[in-house]
C-alpha cells in the first residue's frame, strides 16, 4: 500500500489545495487503514485507501462549516463587534442615529437580515425561509452587516 502514498497526496492536493494539509490526510487515511485491517488482507487496498482518505476529506470540511458557524454565534454573541467603546460625550441617541446611518448605507438583503436577526431574534434558517436565500448567505450578510457597523461607527466616532 505504501506505493499510492505520491499518487493519493497528488489526488489529495489537488481536491484540498494544499500540499501539507494533503499530506496529512494522507498519513491519518494510512494510519486508519492500517487499523481497520489489523494485518488482514483487503480486497481492494487502493479504492478502500481513497475512500478513507475522501471521507476524512469530508470530515474536514464539515468541522471546518462548524468552526465558522462557531465562530459567527461567538461574533453575535459579543455586542461590541459593532458598536466600539463610546467617547463619553456622545450620546446614545447620536450613536442611534449613526447606526441608522450605517445600516441605510447596506444593501437591502444585507440590512434585512441584520436587522430580522439583532431586532427580530429570528434564526439563521428562519431568516433565510423568510427571505428566500440560503443559510450560509444570511450569515454572510449579517456578517458583512456587523463588519460595515463597526467600521463606520470608529470612522465617525473618531
């Protein structure tokens, strides 16, 4: 088996684009092999070998989607991504009035799923049921939403 090691990290490459996380894969496909057989004999050792590397491929994937979606629920759930500290004479209803500002300064979608998310309390998915676009592009939004916010209440605010 150990002769599909260049030609599985080529395939692996190829799929991931990157030659050390291929690798690694690689090496964790071999090892998960070398495992499950216990020294037995495999029918097919290439094909057995490329579908164990292909579903750690997948494995990858899927932990990566979660760390992002980890990762924006982390976003959300810090309130002072898009608002900085406040310089004490400005009040909140200037800073009101400037988050206003931003917000109209966003596309339509964009500031729709901002504000059904911060003010409805509604669900990524229920978002996107409500406005007719996919999960991961509500997320974009609101992230991209919450990035505009912050960037222009420091730009104002300085």
């Amino acid at each position: 088996m150990e002769h599909y090691y260049r030609e599985l990290v080529s395939f692996l490459s190829a799929r991931l684009g990157n030659r050390q996380a291929a690798e690694d894969v690689a090496h964790d496909a071999y090892l998960r092999v070398l495992e499950r057989s216990g020294g037995g004999h495999i029918t097919h050792p290439r094909a057995f070998l490329y579908r164990t590397a292909l579903n750690l491929v997948i494995d990858r994937h899927r932990r990566h989607q979660v760390r992002q979606a980890e990762s924006l629920d982390a976003l959300e759930a810090d309130g002072h991504l898009f608002a900085a500290e406040p310089p004490q004479d400005m009040q909140l209803d200037q800073r009101l009035t400037l988050m206003k500002k931003a917000l109209d300064e966003l596309n339509k979608v964009c500031r729709d799923c901002f504000l059904l998310r911060k003010l409805d309390g509604l669900s990524h998915q229920q978002i996107a049921e409500h406005l007719g676009i996919s999960r991961s592009l509500v997320e974009k939004h609101i992230v991209n939403a919450m990035r505009h916010c912050r960037v222009r209440m420091r730009q104002w605010e300085s």
